[in-house]
C-alpha cells in the first residue's frame, strides 16, 4: 500500500530560526512528489512538484529536495506569515492521477 | 499558478435535503478534476475523480448514489451530496489538472464547508 509520512506533526520556530520539515513515502513507483501549503478554512496552494532523486525547487525562503526515499522542505529564516500546515503528496506511477496525502506538518513560527 | 474557484464557501443545510457544490478552472481547461475531503486536523481524503464526458471514477468507500459527480464541461465539475445528514459535515475540495512545463499540476479550489443540522 502508498503510504505518506510526515514529521513532525508540529513545529514551533521562532523568526529566523531556520528548520526542515520531512516526508517520506513509501510507493510501487514515484510519479511525483508534491508540496502545498494549507491555511485554516482554506485549500491547499502549490509550491512545488519534484520528479526524480536530487531534484530541488526553490521559491522564497522554501527549499524541496527529494531522495529515493524522501523529501525535505527547508524553510531558511522564517517569518510569522509562513505559519500555516505543510501538506505533502505523492503521485504514483500506472496511470491514475490521484495524489495521497500525509497528514501534513503544522508549522507555527513566533515572532 | 492556476486558479480553481469553488462555491459556494459555506453552506448550510438541514438534513435529509442536497446540497450542490461548483468547482471551476479559471484560466485554464481541466479534463480531470478531483474531489477531496478533510475533517479537522486530518489529510485530505480523496473521494472520486472526475472526467469530462464521462462518468466518474470514486474511491472505494464513497458512495456514488450519495456523492453525485458530474463534469459538464471542461471548467466546470459539480458535487451533489444528496439526502445530506449531520455525518457528511466536512471540508470538500475540489482540485483540478493543468499541463504545466512538461507535466502536470494539480491546483486546489478554496474549499466548502458543509454543515448539516
């Protein structure tokens, strides 16, 4: 069975601390690996998809690195607005489109 | 990116009534689209997907009798939760496909809130 996990559950940084958060997956083939970003009562909002093994995608503070086994989002120096649950998904290889879900990251970043 | 709208927000209805809900692509033509749903402090759960011009395809464990799906045109799916109780009180997203950059994305609607009372 595809299975998507992530840790932490939650994380608390303060501003500028800098920190990773982990998803690791177990599939019969990687399609892709995707991460979004969730705010409370909202849908999720892209940020990146990654294909292969040492492929990384930068946007602003967030970086994604995926490995055969896992995937990583560095977050570099954050701010409170990067506060919001981190989803990650993947999208497995034999013709469906559909994506599995972890449970997500809660990222909660003081001031 | 995408933009994939959703309405309504919320709604609220009394049991045994249905309840549809609209997802559209906004600048773009989806030839799939997908239905999720989330309780609280949970994944999304994905409950079928959808295919213009043709029946959808739903998850085992959904009900296809409950949970009617219809993708009537290549920006426009609908869900119809008929004869709702208080048990399918949840988060519903939609998301739908764009070809972007050599493959494809999946872009999230904002999500309804569905309460039944």
């Amino acid at each position: 069975e595809d299975q998507v996990t992530q840790s932490p559950e939650a994380l608390r940084l303060q501003e500028g601390e800098s920190s990773s958060l982990n998803c690791s997956y177990t599939v019969s083939g990687l399609r892709g690996l995707f991460w979004y970003r969730q705010d409370p009562g909202k849908g999720p909002e892209f940020l990146f998809t990654l294909y292969s093994a040492g492929e990384e995608k930068e946007k602003e503070r967030l970086k994604a690195t995926l490995t055969k086994k896992e995937s990583f989002l560095h977050i570099t120096a954050p701010k409170p607005e990067d506060s919001a649950t981190y989803l990650c998904a993947v999208q497995v290889q034999g013709g469906s489109e559909k994506l599995v879900f972890g449970k997500g990251t809660k990222l909660t970043v003081n001031p | 990116g995408a933009v994939v709208s959703q309405h309504p927000s919320r709604v609220i209805c009394k049991s045994g009534t249905s309840v549809k809900i609209e997802c559209r692509s906004l600048d773009f033509q989806a030839t799939t689209m997908f239905w999720y749903r989330q309780f609280p402090k949970k994944s999304l759960m994905l409950m079928a997907t959808s295919n213009e011009g043709s029946k959808a395809t739903y998850e085992q464990g959904v009900e296809k009798d409950k949970f009617l799906i219809n993708h009537a045109s290549l920006t426009l799916s609908t869900l119809t939760v008929t004869s709702a109780h208080p048990e399918d009180s949840s988060f519903y997203i939609c998301s739908a496909r764009d070809y972007v950059g050599g493959g494809y994305e999946q872009y999230f609607g904002p999500g309804t809130r569905l309460t039944v009372t």
